[in-house]
C-alpha cells in the first residue's frame, strides 16, 4: 500500500482565498484524522471520521474550516477564507480502529500571504 | 492546564545512552499513542499502549493505568533517533489530547 496520501504538499496562497487540502487514506482504515501542527501550538486533532462519518469535530478552530469524507478513499480540509494564522503543516493520518495505531500522511506545508 | 505533559522537554544525549521520556496524563484514557517526528517532518506511530508494555527494537513502552503515567525507553541511541516524540491519549467522549512533544537528539 502507498501508506496515506495528502495533496499538495506545499501551498502558498493570499489571505482571502479559498484552501483545499486532500487526503486518501490507506484502504481499509475506518478511521481517518486530520490535524494542524504550528511552533506555537504543537499538534492538534482538528476532526475525525468513522466509516465516512464526522465524529469528533470540536477541534476545528472556526466557522472557516469545513471538513469532508464523501467516501472511503478520499476527504477533503477546505478553508474560506483563508488567514496568515493558518500557516501551519496540515497532516491527515488514518486508522484500522479509532484508537489503533495511526498512519501518518507526509503533510501539506500551507502559507498563508 | 494540559491533559497530557511530558518530560523531558529537550533531551541531549551521547551515542549509546539509555534514554527515557515520561508522559503524564490526567484524563481516563482507552489508548496512549507514541509518535516520533523525524526533523524532516514526517509522522510515525511509534506504539499503542492500553496497558502493560511493548517492544519493538530499542524501543520499549510502559503504561501504569493507575499512576497515568508512560514512558519511552530507548537503550543504546543512535544519531538516527534524533527526533521530537509526542504522547497522544484518547480519552473518554472520543477526545484526543497531546503532549506538547520532547526533543531529542542523539550527539555521536
């Protein structure tokens, strides 16, 4: 398997303009999660998803992000609009059961301008 | 106030040197998960802990449910486990919580 997969790796976008980050989780894994790491706040769970379905979404900072899993193999962490304090490293990671061993993607470096 | 503290913060070692972290938790948990990021970035599931202990490598993991309290050993480091390790709990409710990480670095 080629572990998780998140798209891009990098992006550099302008304060205002619409962000999506994606992910495919490792086939098979029920569980998939999407965290934030920054210098000041160290790694955060922002969601997660069971069998497609949000469970946990108390973790997400404001009204500006949404987060979607419209099936199995692929979801999506979008921002409108986006900030400069969003710059942070954006990891999606999944997982055969919900506190099972999690399988991290390479994370998306995003830089808000 | 953290759910989750570790200690050391920043961890220095010789080549060779047994090296342990501890993590303490104050919440009741299901699961207590040990990663390491490597300076890179990437993220590696170290071990996932409800009770006892585990093995793989030089690595070992210990979990005492009553005293809410792991450690991460590692007997004779190496360079290559520079790197800072993170202790992350689920907690009831399907919360997660993490330590603010331990940075550790291995001199040869």
């Amino acid at each position: 398997d080629a572990g998780v997969i998140q798209s891009p790796r990098h992006e550099v976008t302008e304060m205002g303009q619409e962000v999506t980050l994606r992910c495919k989780p490792i086939s098979g894994h029920d569980y998939l999660f999407w965290y934030r790491q920054t210098m000041m706040r160290g790694l955060e769970l922002l969601i997660y998803f069971n069998n497609n379905v949000p469970i946990d979404d108390s973790g997400m900072p404001e009204d500006r992000f949404s987060a979607k899993m419209p099936n199995a193999s692929f979801s999506t962490l979008k921002i409108q609009p986006s900030e400069p304090r969003d710059s942070a490293v954006y990891f999606c990671a999944s997982s055969q059961t919900g506190g099972g061993t999690q399988y991290f993607g390479p994370g998306t470096r995003l830089t808000v301008l | 106030k953290n759910e989750v503290e570790q200690s050391p913060q920043n961890l220095t070692a010789q080549e060779g040197e047994f090296i342990t972290i501890n993590c303490s938790y104050s919440v009741g948990i299901s699961a207590l998960h040990w990663l390491q990021q490597h300076p890179g970035g990437g993220i590696v599931s170290l071990f996932m802990l409800s009770s006892g202990k585990k093995k793989h490598g030089r690595l070992i993991a210990t979990i005492n449910i009553q005293e809410k309290h792991s450690s991460l050993h590692i007997t004779a480091s190496h360079p290559r486990d520079s790197a800072v390790y993170i202790c992350a709990v689920r907690g009831g409710g399907n919360q997660f919580y993490f330590g603010t990480g331990t940075s550790l670095t291995v001199i040869p």
